[in-house]
C-alpha cells in the first residue's frame, strides 16, 4: 500500500511533533495532495483567523502515488492553508524530488501549527524531527538555502523546500520553491511559511515505498511511459507551453498590456519557437518522469547575461506580454528574480502590469515610483519592479507586495478599474473576454483566477464551443473539469500529463488502486473530485468568502469591451450571460442560487459533518450587492 | 573466459541524462522488490540544471573493491566482471566503499551488508527503463567506437554534407 498511513503534526512554537495514523476511510475519501490536504486544514483550523496568525496551519501532503514509480505522481507535494492574498481556502502543488522524499520518510502530510520565535528550518530525517537555527539563512534564495541546509547537514541527496526574501518579508505573493526551480507558486503559501518563521523544509526519507499490486503497477507505468513519448505529450517535450504565445495570439487571447489588449505585436519576439532557438538550453525531468519538460532557459549576452530560469508560458506572459514587454532576456532575468526571492511569477507580471497601467493612467507618477518610469515595455522597469516587490523596497515595492488587490485598494484614485484578479488571486494568461468558458470557470475557482482548476479555457481554445458567449451548458463544463482537477491534483498527477491517461479516470482509479490496495472505482474516484470542490467551497463560506458575490470577474472584462480590430473587436463579458453561466453552473453542482452547497449535496457526499457551516447561509434570505466583494 | 572487450556494463550518458531517476527506481523494484532510490545500485547525481549523470559499477579490472576487502568477500566473476558479494563474510566495514572511485558500492540500509550493480543478469532493468535512452549496456570498446565516430562526423560534417 503506497499511504504511508502516517500524518506528522509539528507545532513550531515548541518543537514538540505527534504522528497520527491516516485512516483508510480517510484516505479514499480525500485521496491525498489538496483533497487531503484541505480536509486535514479544515479539521485543524477555526473560521476567521488570519492568514498570518500562528494558528493558521499549513499543511504539507503528499499523493498516494509520491515515492512510487509514477511517472509525475510519484515526485510531488501539495501545500494547503488560508491564503493570504484570497483569504479562502489556498492550495498549490510541485513536482521535482522533494515530494517522493518525504513520501519515503514516512507521512502523507505534515501539518505545521504555531509559529516559531525565531527563524528555523525543519528537518525531518525519517521519524526524528528537529527545528534547526535559520538565522544563518535568512535573505537566502530557496535555492542558496538547498545548497546551504545540504552542507550544513552534510548529506547531498537531502531534498529541500525553502522559501526567499519575499517570505520572510511576508510578500503576500510569495512562493515556496523546491529543487531550484519547482514552485508551490499560487496563493501567496510562502508568506504563510514566512509567518511562521520557517524557512525550510529539508527531508530525508530512506524508506521504501510498496504498491498494493507490484506487477501489474510496474506494467501500467510501463505503458505510462511509452505514451509520454508520444503526441499526448508533444507540445510539453518540444516547444514546451511557450507554445501557447502564438496559439493564443492568433485566437485574440493574449492579454496583453495588463488585459488592455488581447493580441500583442511583440508576439513573435517572445514565442516559444523564438525562445527554443535562442535561449532554451537543456530540456530536463522530474524524478520518476519520463516526459521532460523542464526547459531550462539561460541568457547568453546583454545586460541580463547568465539570468537562468525555468521558463514556461504563464510567466513568461505575465512577465512578458502583459507588460508590454517583447525582450525574452529581459523576461528571463523577471522570471530568475521571482525564483531568487521566491514570488509567483504569474501573480508578479500581473502586479507589475497593473502598475505600469496605472502609471500610464496618471494614478501612479514618478513620485510614487521614486523615478522609475514605469511605462509598458520598459524591461528595466519591469525587472527593478519585481525586486523592489520581492523585498518591500521603497512605498512601491511595499504596496505591491501586498497583491493587486490589496495594492489598488490602497493607491485608491480608482486603481481598482485596473486590477486583475479574482477573489483577490491575479489572472493568469488567458483573455477572458475571448474565452468566456475560461472567464466562468475562472470565476468560480475556489482558489481565485486560475486555469488549472478546471482548464475551462480548453473548450473555448480548441473550438469546441462559441467562445464569444456564456450560455447554459457551460456549468457542466466547468464543474466536469473541476471534479477531473480535483482528482488531478489530490493523486498530485502532473498536469502535463493529463493527456496519457487515454480512458481518463477510469485508469485513474485502475492506477490508484494498484498502488494503494483500495478498491476505487471511477464513479467513486469522480465522486471524490466533486466531493473536494464541495470541501474547498465550504472553508470559503466558512472564511466568509464563499458566496456568489465573490464568484466574479475584473471591471476590465466586464465592463471594457476589447479595442484590438479583428474577430475580438468588441468583445466582453456581459452581465446578463455571466448570470446566466452562475446560475447554470450552480445548479448543476446542486447549490443555491447564492453558490452555497445545499445540506442534501453535501449529505450525498458524504460531508455530514459541514453542514453546520453551511446551514446558516442557506436559511438567511438577503443576498448581499452583487459585484461588491472581491473587487 | 570472456575476453575484457566483451564485459558489458552500464554507462550513462551526460549529455543524454536529465536526471529523472527513472533508473533508481526500476532498479530497486528488480533488485529489492519496493521502490526506493536509498537501495538502488545505480545512482543519478543532478549538480545542476546542465549536469546530470546516472553511475552504477563500471566493472574496473583488478577491481579496488575486490582488493580492498580484508575479509575477502568480495570476488569478481570472471565470466561478467562484476563483484559478488559474499554477504556472510561482509561484515559492513566499508573498506570497499572507500576504494571505489565511483560511488558504486552501497551499505545496504537493513542487511548491513554491501551491494554493488549485478547487471540483472544480464538484462539491467534501468537501461530497459531509461526514457532519454542516456543508459547504454555496452562494453568499453564499443564506447570508445562511438566517440571516434561522433569526433569523426563533428570533424567532417561539411564534407559528409557534400556527399549524402
């Protein structure tokens, strides 16, 4: 049985650890990584309290298939707790080596409670636990601090989770990064970590890992394996998802300029043929992988000579595109600054866009940035931008750190007209206004914006829907990606992946079973997907964050139709489909009209024990103004 | 008895290798039936992005190991070339693990003993397994054939141009 049976709880306040068995009931209903990270976040918190304060716990997970031989499961973590960019519910997941390793020193979550007096990192060697000096590791990149912690303890296959600067600093955007470039990026996670004076997480874990059915396990994998070699796969082992710069272009849905615009001229500059050819130099793979993906990018000449970053579609948009910017060493060294402060660089661009929007507005002067012309398509700009962010340097740096959101509210002067983001999360690159099953499910993401929640983009991407409208029906897409997301990421599949899986969940389950021993079957696995949707939605309620009105989308799409000649002139989100797509999605998912789970859902799901969180909301009549949260 | 040409082993290739660890873990499934890279006889080693390589035995001649040992456990077949670990009279010392220029002699976690790459019989499981194809199951003169042909191709590639 591939569990580890096993959940660790370390209070940093005094050292002290607890193991716990991870009952088997437990285990099939949440099935690892967010599923059962949330769960074990829900049991171990209390409504209300502060991202920041010491008893907002953060949880590590581990998937049922870290430590085995899976390709992409068998490498990654997830981490969940209050997010302190949304104040919902946040989880984020990694692959790399780190995950297989604390898989192997014997848990399938850590849940980290209080907050130590001064820094520390953890360092879990198999079942002993010790809260270790940081001092010496503060203003350390998560990668220099890899490199010190294996020093320190002298052992080079030690794997760590560290987060940068930002952390520390409590930049709310803030990412935890493991193995140099692997990032637990959304939802501002490393600022929990930093709150609570972590600075690390190191593990060694030397035992072995089993799989309920070895034979048929190492079978399946084998046939796992020579799918990743084929089309399903392509796009990630050759131009990698710097790919989509072109495709989406050519859709009108690049959002560029802070989602002023949604085709960019630049395009070709920043595309991922032009990026292979010039500054890809090595494409390399996760542990347990065979698809390799990882590509590896390194500026050879210039100003921004040596920058090295892992470069992938989201980031180099947000850093690139969306702030006008069409120079890639530029968007190299952006992107290699985010990994050595350790900041979402999705959440980053999009910060530094909104700025440069405002500035170009008049909001922001010269005064603000203390001189620096922040104008779209200023690279400098851009990159002293993101370290100003990453380290709370100067009145700029300090309000941008706080998240679009937070940073609008406090410029005032109407900056909120152009902040991007939902539910206090930044957009990442997909223009909402051409791809409007995207701006639904974005919308209703428990997490806030984001398109690995359901991948919603997917149908209006590929034509499978007119994506230049929101009618019934696109409720069932949404909550069908959703469920299938959920699932994804609770066995924490890499979703690069998604693709070999030819019969979907049915080889899910097949897969979940030969390794845990736990019968599943793909009604039952699905049913777990929606299941967790259900949980994540019902912590947001919980928070006060969980109802329609928060389930919204930015006055940009909304409101300003797009001004790029071609198909998409014209286009936005009305509110009259925008309802129309709540009130579908809604009743499919079998909630109210508010987006609240009904008590009969959640009984359904086996989630008896939430209905007291929800009962109140249902019975109270008066919905609170639209549009007004969030926002 | 073979002549030295014809001991295979496994190589890697850094320039093929990304560092996946795929090998560790098709090796200890076939060599101790779990997954766990700790117990793998061959090893990656990643020392950053650019570098990465897999190193398991590479069978030397004479082996250190072998001479090493002062309790005679070790002995090299001299059909195969690899070592074969008396695990009644290892008794875990590490004199051998110290000789080896290459990492490629483990203490095995639970048995307290050594182990050492024994090529499957033949048939090594992370060279079956290895997505990038940076694992050769090869002998040292074919390794030597190969890099006089690729030097050979890099010299010529004009002229080999010309004439295909």
């Amino acid at each position: 049985m591939s569990y580890a049976k096993q959940i660790l709880r370390v209070d940093l306040a005094t050292g002290k650890t607890e193991v716990e068995p991870l009952k088997e009931q437990m285990a099939k209903k949440y099935l690892g990584g967010i599923g059962l990270g949330m769960r074990l976040f829900l049991d171990y918190s209390k409504g209300g309290v502060d991202a920041f304060n010491p008893r907002n716990p953060l949880v590590f997970a581990t998937g049922p298939l870290s430590g085995t031989m899976a390709p992409s499961a068998g490498n990654s973590y997830a981490v969940v707790s209050k997010s302190p960019l949304t104040e919902g519910i946040a989880e984020s997941k990694a692959h790399g080596f780190f995950g297989a390793e604390l898989k192997r020193a014997g848990y399938d979550a850590v849940i980290f409670a209080g907050k130590s007096d001064k820094p520390v990192y953890a360092w879990i060697d198999d079942d002993s636990i010790q809260l270790m000096d940081a001092q010496n590791l503060i203003g350390k990149s998560p990668y220099e601090t890899e490199v010190a912690i294996r020093e320190d303890l002298g052992d080079f296959y030690i794997r760590v989770s560290a987060i940068g600067e930002a952390g520390e600093k409590l930049v709310r955007i803030a990412s935890i990064i493991n193995d140099e470039f692997r990032a637990i990026g959304r939802t501002g996670m490393g600022a929990v970590m930093g709150s609570k004076n972590l600075k690390a997480v190191a593990v060694r874990g030397t035992n072995d890992v089993n799989v309920a059915n070895p034979e048929e396990f190492t079978e399946f994998v084998r046939i796992i394996h020579e799918r990743m070699k084929g089309p399903a796969t392509r796009k990630y082992r050759t131009l990698g998802t710097p790919e989509n710069v072109l495709v989406l272009n050519a859709l009108a849905a690049l959002p560029t300029r802070n989602f002023s615009q949604v085709t960019f001229e630049g395009a070709e500059k920043v595309s991922g043929e032009y990026l292979n050819e010039r500054y890809i130099k090595k494409i390399i793979g996760c542990a347990t992988c065979g698809m390799r993906c990882d590509h590896i990018g390194v500026v050879p000449e210039g100003p921004f000579k040596g920058a090295t970053a892992r470069v992938e579609f989201e980031c180099l948009w947000a850093l690139g595109p969306n702030c006008g910017v069409d120079r890639l060493d530029a968007i190299i060294e952006a992107i290699y600054q985010c990994d050595l402060y350790g900041m979402d660089g999705i959440s980053t661009g999009v910060i530094v866009g909104f700025a440069m929007d405002c500035y170009e507005n008049g909001i922001l002067t010269k005064k603000d940035t203390d001189g620096l012309d922040l104008r779209f398509g200023n690279a400098e700009a851009l990159v002293e931008a993101v370290k100003r962010m990453g380290s709370r340097k100067g009145w700029l740096g300090d309000v941008l750190a706080e998240g679009t959101m937070r940073a609008a509210e406090k410029i005032g002067k109407g900056a909120v007209k152009y902040a991007n983001h939902i539910k206090g999360l930044e957009l990442p690159g997909y223009a909402l206004r051409t791809l409007k099953t995207a701006a639904l499910g974005f919308s209703v993401s428990f997490r806030g914006a984001c398109h690995l929640r359901s991948g919603a983009y997917s149908p209006d991407v590929k034509g499978k829907v007119d994506r230049f409208k929101i009618e019934k029906g696109r409720g069932k897409l949404v909550m069908d990606g959703e469920d299938l997301y959920n699932v994804v990421d609770s066995l924490i599949l890499c979703k690069f992946s998604r693709g070999v899986f030819y019969e979907g969940i049915d080889e899910m389950a097949k897969y979940y079973t030969l390794a845990t021993g736990i019968e599943m079957t793909p009604e039952e696995l699905i049913q777990a997907g929606e299941r967790i949707n259900n949980l994540a939605r019902v912590i947001n309620i919980r928070e006060g964050k969980g109802t329609r009105e928060y389930d919204n989308l930015p006055p940009k799409i909304m409101n300003v139709p797009v001004p790029d000649e071609g198909i998409a002139k014209g286009a936005y989100v009305n509110q009259k489909e925008f309802d129309i797509g709540l009130d579908d999605y809604y009743e499919v998912r079998g909630w109210t009209k508010k987006g609240i789970p009904t008590i009969e859902k959640l009984k359904e799901l086996g989630l008896d024990d939430l209905v007291s969180i929800v009962e109140n909301k249902i019975r109270s009549k008066a919905p609170k103004k639209k549009g007004k949260g969030g926002k | 008895m073979p002549k030295i040409h014809e001991k295979k082993f496994v190589s890697g290739d850094p320039a093929k290798c990304v560092g996946c660890c795929v090998c560790e873990y098709a090796c200890s499934m076939e060599q101790e039936k779990t997954y766990n890279p700790t117990k793998a006889r061959i090893r990656v080693v990643r020392l950053n992005p650019f570098v990465n390589l897999a190193v398991a035995c590479r069978l030397c001649e004479d082996a250190p190991c072998v001479a090493a040992c002062p309790r005679d456990a070790l002995e090299q077949s001299e059909e195969t070339g690899t070592i074969i670990i008396d695990e009644d009279k290892c008794n875990g010392c590490g004199w051998c693990i110290e000789a080896c220029d290459y990492g490629a002699v483990q203490l095995h976690p639970e048995t307290r003993v050594v182990y050492i790459c024994n090529l499957c019989d033949g048939e090594p499981k992370c060279v079956e397994w290895c997505p990038e194809e940076a694992l050769d199951f090869t002998t040292k003169d074919i390794l030597s054939q190969k890099s006089r042909v690729a030097v050979v191709k890099k010299l010529f590639q004009e002229a080999l141009k010309a004439t295909t």
